[in-house]
C-alpha cells in the first residue's frame, strides 16, 4: 500500500491516535517533508507529546489495576511513532517557540510606533490567530506577519516602517493592481522580520473590495498577549477571510495551493471557537457578500481533512441558505473569465481603466523588484522583457 503523510497528518490533527505504518528511512523522511510543508510539525510535536502522556498513564493504570477509559488509553499506536520524527518535529517546536519570542517583541515595537502616529493596525490571519485561538503561539508557524491599515494610512504606514529599517521587497504593480507591500528587516546579527502591510484585504479584485476597513474594526477584538494596541478581526470576519484566502490561492495561483494543512487548521479552530450566534453571524455575512459557494468550497475541504462538528453545522448551514450558490463563478471559471470578473469587480469606470493601465504598464519599483539582475536597465527595456516573457508564457 502507498505510503500517505498526508493522511496520517489529517488523523494526528483531527485527534485521532494512528500507529505508524512503516519501518523504513523513506516514509520517516516523507513524513517530515510533508509536516513541514503544511506548517504542522509543531501541532504534531504536542500531538506526539499527549499521546505519549496518555500512554503513560495508562501503563500506570494498568500496573496498579485501574482502569483508563481516556481516548488514547491504549500505549501501542504512539510507542510506534519512530524517534527521529519525535526529534525532528520537537526540534522544529523548540525553534519555533525561540523563534515566537524574537518575533513577538518586534512585532510589539511596530505597533507601538505605529500607535504613536495615530495608526492603528489590524492583525490578519496566521499572525492574529496564533495568539487568540492556538494554545500556544509557536504552535501556529508564520513566516510573515500581515497588518492590515486603512486605505488612507498606507503612505504614512510604509513611511514609519522604512524608518524602522523595513525596506520593501515586493509590493503593487499600480494603484490599483494589488495592495499589499511585502517589507523585510534584516537584525544586525542575521535575523529578519517580514511585514506584509496591506490596505485592502486581498490583492484579488474580487475579494478587495468586500469590506470597508471601519466594517473590520467595527467588529474586531483586542489581542491581549501583544500589548495594548494590537486588534485583529472578529470570528465571523477572520474565518471568512481564511475561506477566501484559500480560494485565491488555489484561483489565482494554484490549484490546491490554498489547502495547506495549517491554513484548513485555522479554518477549523476558528469554527470550533464560535457559539450559535458567532456562527449565524457568519453565514449571514457570506450570504450578504454573495461569497457564500466560496466559504462552502473550503469548509467543505476542511470537513474531508479536519472534519469537526462546528465545520459540518456551518457546511449544513450553508447548503440550506438561497445564496448558496453565490461566488461560484469565480471557483469554476477559466482565465479569460476570471479576468474579466476581476475587471467586473472594481468599484468605478475610473478604478478599471487605472487597473487596465497598471496591468499593461506596471510601476517602476514592480518591474525593478521583478527583474533583479536587471535593476539598472532602462525602464522601457524592463517593459519589453516582461511582455515578451509574457507573450513566450502564453504559447509555452
């Protein structure tokens, strides 16, 4: 039978206590490649680690003639897991928390200054969640922290992280052709911070322009654990961006891209932490922003890796809803019909002819960030290198 990571990582995370099935090098090495690239070896780690707790206790149970009627009573499904893995994955846990300390009081420095400007950020996604809604911070891998300021505050915002020694790695093409500039510090002893500052929540069209920033903060929650001026959104809003930052990647960049398994994770707790009203809070919500095929696409791609009880309520929910339906163009759409929804979904005449001149004519600072080894060439030649690149990619 083929060796399956991925199922085994579904079953560890779902709660379930599988044995190891193999006894080779091969399957040790595709199980740690498979973690890793999900986001998951720390969730594995103190999966690894309750289990063998459990064991433990059962062993003393069954050696003083208790009884132990926990799950995961019996010892033999996690004295199977081989103890390089054990290793690997604690390793990757002890970094990640090392990690999560350097992290956090950087991240506590930004939003400080930014307060000090009258800016007041919201936290987006993994960076938000790993404090309010994962048991510890390190067990919610992050490579980046998004922040998400209001439209008006994005020159001021980029400006205050420049002078905090950010400096730009990627960002828009144009005014209108993405909203989110990637920024990066580098620590005098090696160390880097990465800050993806954005000023619409998604660079797809189709998602940028569903929420006001004031609709965000008007719902939104403090995150205690990072000071006084750090917020990031509700339940209801963070569990529906979650759902539509899936399907943009698996739309826009890949199909299946969007289903790592720490991101189907999020979805999960964020389901799992709501009451009834949260839960009609966001089924109205999708219904209202006619999104609503799109969040059932990933719940439903939750519920086949990491189904929970909350997942299914929010998926029958949703299947009983007249909006069912709505957003399901864009899932099943081909190219040319999806740039023209992309198009379609900008506000105004004067918003698509601006996109329209950014996507032919891209900014300079795009073109440079795009072309490296070519940073000194004339901005047309940049021009003319990426038109024919594009041109060679269409026939390829």
């Amino acid at each position: 039978m083929p060796f399956a990571p991925h199922a085994l990582l579904c079953a560890l995370l779902r709660g379930e206590a599988p044995p190891w099935p193999r006894d080779d090098a091969a399957a040790v090495d595709a199980f740690l490649r498979a973690a890793r690239h999900h986001g998951v070896s720390p969730l594995v780690d103190a999966r690894l680690r309750q289990g063998e707790a459990a064991a433990s206790l059962a062993d003393v149970a069954n050696a003083t003639g208790g009884r132990d009627t926990t799950h995961d009573a019996s010892p033999t499904p996690w004295r199977s897991w081989p103890e390089p893995i054990r290793r690997a994955c604690r390793e990757d846990a002890l970094v990640g928390a090392i990690d999560e300390v350097v992290q956090r009081a950087e991240l506590e420095r930004v939003l400080d200054e930014l307060a000090r400007h009258g800016i007041a950020p919201l936290l987006l996604k993994g960076g938000a969640l790993a404090y309010t809604h994962y048991d510890a911070p390190a067990l919610r891998p992050r490579a980046d922290v998004d922040l998400l300021v209001a439209p008006f505050h994005q020159d001021a915002a980029r400006r205050i992280l420049r002078e905090l020694g950010y400096r730009r790695v990627s960002g828009p093409a144009g005014r209108f052709v993405g909203y989110q500039a990637e920024m990066t510090r580098v620590g005098a002893h090696g160390q880097s911070w990465t800050i993806d500052l954005h000023w619409r929540l998604s660079n797809a069209q189709s998602f940028a322009w569903l929420y006001s920033f004031d609709e965000l903060v008007d719902a939104s929650r403090p995150i205690a654990a990072l000071g006084v001026h750090a917020r990031g959104l509700g339940d209801a809003h963070a569990l529906t961006v979650a759902l539509l930052h899936r399907a943009a990647n698996n739309v826009f960049v890949a199909a299946e891209f969007g289903d790592r398994l720490i991101w189907l994770h999020d979805i999960r707790v964020l389901a799992d932490a709501m009451d009834d009203a949260g839960r009609a809070d966001f089924v109205r919500g999708v219904e209202d922003k006619r999104v609503a095929a799109i969040a059932l696409d990933g719940l439903r791609r939750c519920a086949q890796c990491l189904a929970s009880p909350h997942v299914g309520a929010l998926i029958a929910a949703l299947e009983r809803s007249p909006a069912a339906a709505s957003g399901a163009e864009l899932l099943r759409a081909g190219r040319w019909r999806r740039e023209w929804l992309e198009l379609r979904a900008l506000p105004t005449l004067h918003t698509r002819l601006a996109y329209l001149a950014g996507r032919a004519l891209p900014e300079a600072d795009y073109l440079r960030e795009r072309f490296p080894e070519a940073r000194k060439s004339a901005l047309a030649l940049l021009h003319a290198r990426r038109w024919l690149g594009g041109i060679a990619a269409r026939k390829r």
